[in-house]
C-alpha cells in the first residue's frame, strides 16, 4: 500500500502542477471563481425561499 500511496502523491503533485502553470490555468482560475460565485447565489437562494416557506407556514393560520 505504501508504494500506491506515494505513486498517488506524486500523480497529485503532477496534476496540480499542471493546473498551476499548465495551459488554459488562467481561464480554470476564473472557472471556479465563478462556480463559487454560482454555488453561492444557489445556496443563499434556497436559503431564503426555505425560510419564506416556513414564515408563510407559520403565519397562515
């Protein structure tokens, strides 16, 4: 297990060498920034309409 575990590491290493300095990390960079920015509308979103459900269930009655 030893032996895959380091071989593993060191694919990782690679991989994030590549996505670092590799070609098209300039536009992966900004991919995520805004998949961040996506997430976190979606998030705040669901947020607010789960809350709305619950103050319009509440004061229904």
């Amino acid at each position: 297990m030893d032996l895959r575990e380091e071989f593993e590491g060191r694919v990782k290493k690679l991989e994030n060498f590549i996505e670092d300095k590799g070609f098209g990390s300039k536009q992966l960079k900004k991919a995520k920034k805004v998949q961040r920015s996506i997430n976190a509308v979606v998030f705040m979103g669901s947020l607010l309409t789960v809350a709305g459900i619950m103050i319009w269930a509440l004061n229904r009655d």
